[in-house]
C-alpha cells in the first residue's frame, strides 16, 4: 500500500474515531507513538506503555491526555521525556522504581492540565513537591513517604482525593500545616501508617477519613467539631479503648458510616441519630443496651414518626463476647435495623 493510500486511511479513521481532536494532530499523535507503546488509533489521546519493563520514559507525542507507565522498572521521572506532553490529564506510574530524588525539578509542575496522578508502590520518602494545581486525583499509597514538605498543597484547591496509605508517617510528619491549602479535599487515606493518635489539621472539607491499621489508641474531645462533612470514618485495627473514646465524640450529625472493628472497646459508643452503619466486630464488648445507647428515648419515640427515629441500619457486633439474643430495648430504639451481626 503506497504512503498516499495509508494517509487516506488514517484521515478516515480520524474523522470516525478522533472527532476530539483536529486531524493533523491525530497524524501527529499517531506518528510520533513511541515504538515500546502502543497508541489506539480509536483512543488517539491515550498513550500505552505499561508492562513493558521499560527503564525510563520514552519521549511523549504532544497531544497525549492519557498516559499509562504502570508495572515497568522506571527511576526517574524526566522533565525531558515529558517537556511536549503539557496537555496530560493522567499520569499512571504505580508500580515502578521511582525515588524521591529521582523525580526531577519541574517535571510535574509544569503539567498545567494533569488532574491524576497515581505513583502507587515506587520508592518515594517525600510527597513530590512542588505539584501542579489542576490536581484533582493524588495517590501515593504503598511508598516509603515519612515526610509532607512544607507548603507542598498550598495552590492546590481542585485536589479532592489523597491516598497516603502504607506509608511511612509518623505523628510528629502529620502537623497542623500538612494539609493547608486543601480546601476541597473530599477523601483522604492515611491507613496503614505508623500514627498513634488522630491527624491534626484535616481540612473541614473533608467526607472521608481512613485510618486503618495505625495505632490510635484515644480521641480528643471535639476532635470532629471542625468536620462538619465528616460522613464516612474507618478506624479498624487501631488500639482504641473505651477508655480512649470520649461519650459524645462521635456526636456528629454528618456521619452515615462509623467502623471501628479490631479494637479493644468494651462498650458500644455514643450512636448518633443519622448514623445509618455502625462495625463493632472484633473488640470486648460484653453486653448492649438500648437504654444506653440510644439517642433518644425509647418513650419519645412512641409519638414519632419515621423521619425522628434513629437511621441505624446496619449494625455488626460480631468477635466480642454478647450473647444473643438482642435485648428488646435496642429493637425498639432502632427500629428501621436491617441487619444485626452478632
């Protein structure tokens, strides 16, 4: 097939499939794919090099959004290789070798449109910094990070998700300044550090907050009063005691989702009135009652209708040492309960 004849091709698959993009750009991108990925003529924008035990990132076509580096055996994140790829809006690195020292100065800053940037299980001690402020997505999970720069998320206003799991970070990394300037942060995750009491300076923003696996041990009083969108908090495996949960410290209107499995509780905590899912398993909880536990009264609740009564639907009680059957008080105090583990 002569070169004319392929061309004529190309531009009828790029006005089918490539209708995003001009269509000397599409000839470009698909051009200019580097010869170790594979760039889908249906899928211009998209650059794939993953599994493909590369050592360093080959040169980027311009008009890449999407870019795919995952499971190869890659150092450094080279300013160089990625100098024409200023329109990225997905970066995936997880898996690699990268270090902090070998992600180069202004290799990610200068990605104006980068809104993912995923560098799961690499070798990174350091939260990369600086960052680009289109972040939306960061995850980080399963390095060796014991440090949040300074000032690293300042700017950073559009970043909504933060996965910090199985890392490195200790209480003294995690300061009242660590998260400044993250005033939309929906979710974060800081499981499987090595934190012994709660993260300080949480943006108010903050929905979810993940802290499995560290060895949390109390919660200060009013420790949620400065999150007011807090609706799903996960504090499994931690070495919580009742001793170390103040009564009304989960009194927050906003919470839907509290699981508090594996710990060393010996009674059930304060359970507030729109809390719709309530784990419990796994701890020294000897006994539950109603009279005890519930928000409201039992006889205030005789004259009231659904929309008053506590929305507890799911409650899991399993690994500790109550017997059933469920005392009658608690039926009757949470009565829209779906479901009881025990």
């Amino acid at each position: 097939m002569s070169r004319l004849l392929s061309l004529l091709c190309l531009c009828l698959v790029g006005q089918v499939l490539s209708q995003d993009m001009p269509f000397e750009e599409y000839i470009a991108q698909i051009q200019a794919c580097p010869k170790e990925c594979r760039c889908p003529a249906n899928f211009p924008r998209a650059v794939y090099c993953d599994n493909k035990g590369l050592k360093s990132i080959p040169n980027i076509p311009p008009h890449t959004w999407y870019l795919y580096l995952q499971n190869n055996l890659i150092e450094v994140l080279s300013a160089d290789a990625l100098r024409n790829a200023t329109e990225l809006r997905w970066l995936n690195l997880n898996r690699n070798k990268i270090n902090t020292n070998g992600v180069q100065e202004g290799a990610l800053s200068a990605m104006s449109h980068l809104a993912h940037l995923y560098m799961d299980e690499n070798l990174l001690s350091s939260v990369p910094n600086p960052l680009p402020a289109s972040l939306e997505h960061l995850r980080l999970s399963h390095n060796r990070i014991s440090s949040i720069p300074a000032r690293v998320f300042i700017g950073l206003d559009k970043l909504n998700l933060l996965d910090l799991q199985g890392n490195k970070l200790m209480d003294d990394d995690v300061t009242e300044v660590s998260f400044k300037g993250l005033t939309n942060l929906v979710q974060i995750n800081l499981a499987k550090n090595q934190l012994s009491s709660m993260p300080i300076g949480l943006p108010p923003s903050t929905t979810q907050l993940f802290l499995d696996g560290n060895n949390i041990e109390k919660i200060p009083t009013g420790f949620f009063k400065d999150l007011p969108n807090m609706a799903f908090l996960r504090l499994n495996h931690n070495k919580l005691g009742s001793s170390g949960v103040p009564k009304d410290v989960f009194n927050v209107s906003s919470i839907l989702d509290l699981q508090l499995s594996h710990n060393q509780l010996t009674e059930v905590p304060f359970i507030p009135s729109g809390l719709e899912q309530l784990h419990l398993d796994h701890n020294n909880i000897k006994t539950v009652s109603g009279a005890n536990i519930c928000p409201i009264s039992v006889e205030a609740m005789q004259d009231s209708d659904n929309d008053s009564v506590p929305r507890l639907r799911y409650l899991r009680l399993d690994g500790n040492t109550i017997k059933p059957p469920i005392p009658r008080d608690v039926i009757l105090c949470f009565r829209l309960l779906r479901s009881i583990v025990i």
